[in-house]
C-alpha cells in the first residue's frame, strides 16, 4: 500500500519531463519485462485459452489503457492527495456494476458508504465560498479512471478463475503498452525524443515500474491469499493516506485539516460499503 501511495507521488514527478501517454507507457514496458522474467524465473507461466483472447483484450482496454490514461491526465490536472483520494472510491463503485451485470446483491451500506464517499470528495473539491479549488478537467479525467477500473474489476473476476493473478498482470500490461504505441507517436514522440533524462526522471520511473507495476501486484496478491482478500482491501483504505503524507514532504503539496477531513470521510464511505462482505467472508466477526 506503501508503494502504490508513492506511486501518485513518483507519476507526479515524472509528469514534470513526460506527458501522460509516454509516462505510461515506459512504465508498462518496464514493469511487463520484469513480470515475464519472474513468471519464467518461478515457472509460472500459462498457455492461454484461445477463447480468452478477447476477453484478455477488453479487460486491457478498461486497464491499464482507459485506466492510466484517466489517472495520469488526472494527475497533471490535480494534486497527488486528491487522485489517491478519488481513486481510492473504486471500491465503492465496483458492487453497484457488479450488481446490473453479475446481478450481486447491493446492500444499504454499498449505498450510504457510495453516498459518503461522494460527499467526502465534494468537501475536498469545493472552498468556502462554494467555488472548486481544482480544474474540471482533471476531475473528468479521474472518473474516467474510476469508471474503467470499476468494469476492470467485473471482467477480471471472469480471467482470475483460470489464470494466476502474475500472468493476467504481464499480459494485460503488454497488451496495454500495444494500446499505447500509437497515441505515443502521434502525441509524444516530439517531445520525447527532446527530453533530456536526469536521475531524477530515471529514478522515478523505475520506482512506477519496479514497486507500483510489479511488486506491489504480487504482495497484494501474496497478503490476499494469506489473509484473505477483504481485509486485505481494508489496507487499501490507507493508499491516499499515504499519498498525502509522501505529497507533503516530497512535492510540498498543502496538507491543511480540509484535506484531512475530506480524506477521513471519503474513506470512512469505502470502509462502510465493505462492511457486509466482511461480515460474509468472516463469519461477522
């Protein structure tokens, strides 16, 4: 949780050299070679079902294509605090998909923790005097992202019963980084070719790649295999704190009790709406 809280922190840094398509990209190439040396490594590669290969193509469309392209434009446009923060309501969203595509069932709490959520992010996107203190468009782009994590997490329940959770990963980054070529040298390629890498830049980037991208994948995947995955999602509840935190002394980002408060709200929302699947999964305890 650690590192994908950094992540909004690194991704903010590296969008002072990169635009968000080239951004992206090189930190799905990097990440994709990383995750197919460990699969060969821990023999842990899969021969893929031939029918599975559309569903390996849609599921990449939503992420990491739609995904990352809403979050890093999200990110230019916002602070690193107020992405974590949004993005830290996908949760939230998921079970009312789930619930008009895989007819699950939708509790009150999904809906009043919804509801919270929604107003803990107004409180941190409105000032005082009821004008928005971000730009419109960072806030679109960030639903974006939400909205295509949200129909990601329905298709990957579907690949997550035939495949291990580090082949799904590499595929779907591969795939991605294919999603993005195109746009990279329609969009970015200029201003690529005229960057002039420093360490600072590198360094980032490999941080995305290496701890975002990779290992926090497989550790998430580790402590939901042996703790279970609700309550491992209820450390996910912390990713925007972390956010902060790391905003605060790395980026200067203001940390002022609006923020704090906002934060606390929109995460009590998120913790509400998976109340009942823990009561499900542990016997209400």
């Amino acid at each position: 949780m650690v590192f994908w809280g950094m992540s909004f922190v690194w991704s903010k840094i590296v969008l002072q050299y990169y635009d968000p398509i080239t951004t992206v990209l090189l930190r799905l190439i990097i990440s994709t070679v990383i995750m197919f040396i460990g699969l060969k490594l821990f023999n842990r590669l899969q021969r893929l079902d031939r029918k599975d290969y559309k569903l390996f193509l849609f599921s990449a469309l939503f992420n990491p294509f739609l995904y990352f392209l809403g979050e890093n434009y999200g990110l230019k446009h916002s602070s690193a605090t107020l992405t974590a923060v949004i993005i830290a309501t996908i949760p939230v969203f998921t079970p009312v998909l789930a619930y008009f595509l895989l007819k699950e069932r939708l509790t009150k709490l999904n809906i009043f923790g919804l509801f919270i959520s929604f107003f803990g992010v107004l409180f941190m996107l409105v000032n005082r005097d009821y004008s928005f203190n971000v730009s419109p468009v960072g806030i679109a782009w960030l639903a974006l992202a939400v909205l295509a994590a949200v129909f990601y997490s329905v298709l990957l329940k579907k690949l997550a019963l035939k495949y291990n959770p580090f082949l799904i990963i590499a595929i779907q980054n591969l795939i991605g980084a294919i999603y993005f070529m195109p746009l990279f040298f329609i969009f970015d390629f200029k201003r690529f070719i005229q960057v002039v890498p420093n360490t600072e830049l590198v360094t980032s980037l490999l941080l995305l790649a290496i701890f975002a991208s990779s290992l926090a994948y497989v550790f998430f995947t580790i402590s939901a295999r042996e703790i279970g995955i609700s309550k491992t999602n209820l450390f996910a509840n912390l990713i925007p704190v972390f956010t902060a935190i790391f905003a605060f002394f790395i980026l200067k980002e203001d940390f002022d009790i609006r923020k704090i408060t906002g934060m606390i709200i929109v995460i009590g929302g998120v913790f509400l709406s998976q109340v009942n699947r823990r009561k499900k999964l542990f016997g209400g305890h």
